[in-house]
C-alpha cells in the first residue's frame, strides 16, 4: 500500500452509511478508517489522531459540515475534506467549497467514483507534502 493511504476519517450520524464505505475503503487496501457519529467530537479526535483525508457529511445533528469547515480551516488546514450530501440543493457545494471543502459529492456517487476521488485527494495530498518538505532542486549539469 502507498505510504500517502494512511488514515481517512468518516464524519457521519448515520451508521449504515459509515459501516458501508468503511467496508468500501477496507475492501480497497485503505487499512486505516476511523468513524466519528458525532460532529461535536471531529475536532478532539483529530487531536488524539492525525489523518490525511475526512469525508464529512454536511448534514448532521449539533454541527453541520459549513459549521464545521471554518473550525478545521483554521484548525486543520493540512487536512483535505471532501463534503457529501444526501440533499440535492445547488448551493449546497458552492458555500462547502468557499468554506475550505476540497469538493463534494452526493451520497449517491457510485462507489467507484468516490474511490477515484479520495484517491486522486490522497495522491494529491502527497504531493503537495512532498514539495512543501522538499523543495524543488533542479538537477546538476
């Protein structure tokens, strides 16, 4: 397994939803995923456990996902987010992605969609890791 699939973090209060794609990302290689039922306790778990990417749902109970975005921008920046929703309001994206969300998508993505994004975020993330810890040296001539 690439060293950039560490830990991916399910933000969610519905446990079906949460069992599934824990399933889902087991059944891929991804070996770390934690779960987290209650939005009021995402900011200490993440104090207890670093991870490299969340999937937060926007709508839940005590803090909803555009309550929440500003806390981990300010927080958590490192950490991308992508945003789901079973709602299909329009704006609903829009203000996730002004509010810090790397993107969205609904719940009813195909799973296969949802592991190529949560890859490409990882491998992206790596990345941008890399190159923050080691700039760019152009080769000697």
């Amino acid at each position: 397994m690439p060293s950039y699939l560490r830990t991916i973090l399910l933000v969610d209060d519905d446990p079906a939803w949460l069992r599934t794609v824990r399933i889902l990302l087991l059944s891929q290689g991804i070996h770390r995923v934690l779960t987290c039922e209650d939005s009021r306790q995402l900011l200490d778990l993440l104090q207890q456990q670093p991870v490299n990417l969340i999937l937060l749902d926007h709508q839940m109970p005590h803090l909803n996902a555009e309550q929440l975005l500003p806390l981990l921008q300010k927080n958590h920046q490192d950490i991308p987010v992508i945003v789901f929703s079973g709602q299909t309001q329009p704006e609903i994206p829009g203000r996730c992605q002004e509010l810090g969300a790397l993107s969205f998508f609904p719940k009813t993505t195909l799973p296969e969609n949802l592991l190529a994004k949560i890859h490409r975020t990882l491998v992206l993330q790596h990345l941008r890791r890399a190159h923050i810890t080691k700039p760019y040296q152009p080769p000697a001539t």
